[in-house]
DNA sequence: GCGACAG
DNA sequence: ATCTTGTCGC
C-alpha cells in the first residue's frame, strides 16, 4: 500500500463527517465473513496509548503456537483525529497501518483492541482495517459499543452478541475474575472462528495475548518517551 | 427528547 | 484513552 492509498482510507482531515461515513461504507463493501486464512503461523495484536498530543501504537507479532514474541515494533505519530464513538478508524487507523507496514514478520491475522462488525455499520475499527488493507482480522474490546447479550459466568463460557436481529460476535468469560470481554470478526474470519482463535490465544489472563502485550508494549514505549523527555 | 457510546 | 494508591478478595 502506497502513501496515497494509505490517506485514502486514513486520513481524516480535509472531511467532514458525512464522508468519513461515506469511507467507512466504501470499505465495508469488500467485508468477508467466510474464513479467508490458510493455516496461522503467526499472529500480531495491536494497541494504542495516548500522551499529550501523540499517539502511539504498538504491535507485537506472535507465533501462534507458542504465543512467544517474534517481533515488535511501535511508531508515535501526532493525533489527528478526536475520539467519536463509531469513528474510531480515523483516529487510530494511520498509525497502525503505518507501524504494520515496517513489520519485517508479517502476520497472518491481527487482533484488536476494539470493535470488528459489532458496530453501527459494521465498521469498527478491526473490520474497517482488515477490509481496507484485505488482511484476516479480530476485534477484542472490553465494553460493548452496540448490540445486546446475555452474561457469560462460568470461565471458557461464552454467549452471543445478537444486533438488529444478527449475531455480531461473543461476551466471552476469559477470566474467573474479569468481566467478559466481548469478541467479534474483523475481516475474513468468521464469528465462529473469531471466538475459536481469542480463545487459543488465552494464557489465563483477561485479555488474549495479542493485544494483552500490545497493551503492555504500548504503555512502556510511552513511559520510556516521557522519560526520555524528562532528562532535557 | 433522552440515554448510550470501542479507545 | 488518561489522571493515580491503596486496598479488598481469591
């Protein structure tokens, strides 16, 4: 992907709302839900932390099997965008795509920490980026956005999340003493699939590996960047 | 009109 | 997401 289709579909400025929206349609239109992945050798989880007026966005790549660190990488990038529930693509969109690019181990799918199709328009932000660059993708959020489910207990349960009459993903219970999180496809993976491959990637912990040491690769970036600013 | 609302 | 220490519970 070039820099000119990477501001086609990531670049807010210059737009209005309306055709954000209009984008967000526009990439939904290439949106699979059939399984679109050969065998998974390696996995990538994405994250985001925030400081002044930056963003930065981290990305581990995983082998799926023994969920061990291959490579990881994170870019800081000026924040372009406020935060808008359902447009959350055009905030933190750029940045990932554009710390994905350098990965010099590409992944085979990329998890999420946000929504895939359990949104208004089936745009969230796993979804819009999977259709966009047509790479298999997973969203893994911990509050719902839209849509309704009964509450999974027991640990390993899981319960579907139903909106306007479809099941858009899982309320999954991943840890005795977490609330569920909520599971859904991105691109090119099925709603079974999706809660089949969080649940592979469960190490005990309320978040799937992924995005579990996305997070923590994020918040470290940022904490040694302040640091580092701190010394001057 | 009111409330809800990923990160 | 972010500002932040201790603290209750398993």
């Amino acid at each position: 992907m070039n820099n000119n289709e990477l501001d086609y579909w990531f670049d807010p400025s210059s737009r209005t709302l309306e055709e954000l929206r209009v984008l967000q349609n526009k990439a939904i239109e290439k949106l699979s839900l059939e399984d679109g992945f050969g065998k998974i050798d390696r996995i990538a989880g994405v994250d985001c932390a925030y400081f002044e007026d930056r963003i930065v966005c981290a990305m581990p790549v995983l082998d799926y099997n023994t969920l061990e660190v291959i490579e990881k990488k994170y870019i800081v990038q000026k924040v372009a965008f406020p935060y808008i529930p359902t447009y959350l693509n055009f905030r933190e969109g750029k940045a990932i795509a554009s710390v994905f690019m350098e990965l010099e181990n590409k992944p085979d799918m990329i998890m999420f920490d946000s929504c895939g199709i359990n949104h208004p328009i089936k745009a969230g932000m796993a979804t819009y980026f999977g259709a966009a660059m047509d790479i298999p993708t997973i969203g893994v959020s911990k509050k719902i956005l839209c849509g309704d489910s009964e509450t999974p207990v027991e640990v390993g349960e899981s319960q579907k999340l139903m909106y306007e009459g479809n099941q858009v993903g899982w309320l999954l219970k991943s840890n005795k003493r977490s609330n569920p999180i909520i599971v859904a496809p991105g691109h090119k993976v099925s709603v079974e699939s999706s809660l089949e491959i969080v649940k592979h990637c469960l190490k005990g912990y309320k978040l799937p590996e992924p995005t579990r040491l996305a997070h923590m690769y994020a918040a470290e970036a940022k904490k040694e960047i302040l640091e580092q600013k701190d010394r001057n």
